[in-house]
C-alpha cells in the first residue's frame, strides 16, 4: 500500500484550497494594486500554490525562483542550500516572497534577508500554510492560506522524502510511513 493509504486523513480538500486560494488572491490584488511587483517562488514545495496562486491575481506582475533545501541529519544544526534568482530580478523590486509553509520561520527568515540585501526595495512573506507551534524565530506571513497544527503534511506541493507533492490536497502523513523510512522525519531534505 502506497500513496494514498499513506494519508491519515485530509486536512484541506481540494474545494477547501480553490476558495481559500480566490480570497487570498483578492487580498493580493488590492494590495497591489498599481504597483510593479515580483513575486519569488521558493522551489520546490511552493510551485503548485504559486501557480493556482497567481492564476487569480489579474495585475501585473513577474515571477522568479529562489530554490532552498534545509538537512537536518539530528546532530548538526540545519544547514541551508540556496540559489538566487538573478540579481536584476530582485535590485529595486517589490517582493512577494512565497512558500508552502512557515514552521520553524529560519527558511524564510534567511530568504527575506538575503533578498534585501540584493537590493529588494520591500520585500513581503505570503506562505500556503502556517504552522505557528513551531515557530523558532519570530516571523509572521503578511498573507497566508490556512493554519495548520503541528502535524507533518503533505500534498499540493509539499513532500516527504520528494513524494507526495502531486497530491492535490493536503494530508498528514501516516505515522508507519516516517516509521518505515527509519525516520527522524527532518532527516529527508526539505524543500
Ligand atoms: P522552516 O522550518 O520554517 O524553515 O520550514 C522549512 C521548510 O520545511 C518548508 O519550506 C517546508 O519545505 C518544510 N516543511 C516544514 N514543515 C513541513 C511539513 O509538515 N510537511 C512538509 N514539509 C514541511
Ligand atoms: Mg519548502
């Protein structure tokens, strides 16, 4: 049994997410409003809700990628690969930073500061979910979709060990499959 017998049970359906997403989407739209915006997608676990995401939002915009991976292998402190979009995607741009979800808050802590320092003239912070139990650095979205209790989920482009991301609701993950894969679950890159 894979897959889909891997999930518990649903915490977002998929209706769940298309209205959720139309409202976030009109809060984005008046907020922007008459301005230049970019908005960056950290790759990989943020794609599937960027795109439904900007599909609902008619002004103009651009898009770029930022990609992070965090390990965690239980003994180090978390360590973080990233790679930038183009300096000239990001000098003197308002920036719509975007991620699938904020727990700890280090991911997007760093994105934020290192998208100042190339040169953003403001950046902002929407994310997909919120997990605000595990927050270790204090840091709020300006926008997001839905709270979510301290549970792992995946789906609708967030994984465990690189699957599940094409899941097209969001689920908790069955206990027996972090046991299965020898789990410490933060053992698998994150991204
Ligand atoms: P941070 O702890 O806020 O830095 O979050 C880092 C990354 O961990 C997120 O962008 C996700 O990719 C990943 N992550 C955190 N919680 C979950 C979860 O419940 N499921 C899947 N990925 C997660
Ligand atoms: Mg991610």
């Amino acid at each position: 049994m894979t897959f889909e017998a891997d999930i518990e049970r649903v915490l977002f359906s998929e209706n769940e997410i298309r209205a959720r997403i139309d409202q976030l989407a009109g809060e984005l739209t008046r907020a922007y409003a008459d301005r230049d915006f970019t908005v960056v997608s950290v790759l990989k676990g943020s794609c599937v809700f960027v795109a439904d995401l900007i599909r609902r939002i008619p002004i103009p915009l651009e898009l770029a990628f930022v990609a992070a991976s965090s390990y965690r292998d239980g003994t180090q402190p978390e360590a973080l690969d990233v790679i930038f979009p183009s300096g000239n995607e990001i000098q003197g741009r308002d920036v719509l930073l975007v991620d699938d979800i904020l727990d700890t808050g280090r991911t997007l802590k760093r994105l934020r500061y290192e998208i100042i320092e190339r040169g953003a003239r403001e950046v902002k912070t929407c994310v997909f979910l919120d997990k605000p139990a595990r927050r270790a650095v204090p840091l709020q979205a300006d926008f997001r979709g839905f709270d979510v209790e301290d549970l792992f989920v995946v789906g609708y482009g967030l994984d465990f060990a690189g699957r599940y991301r094409n899941l097209p609701y969001v689920g908790a993950l069955r206990e027996s499959v972090f046991q299965a894969a020898g789990d410490r679950r933060g053992a698998a890159p994150r991204a």
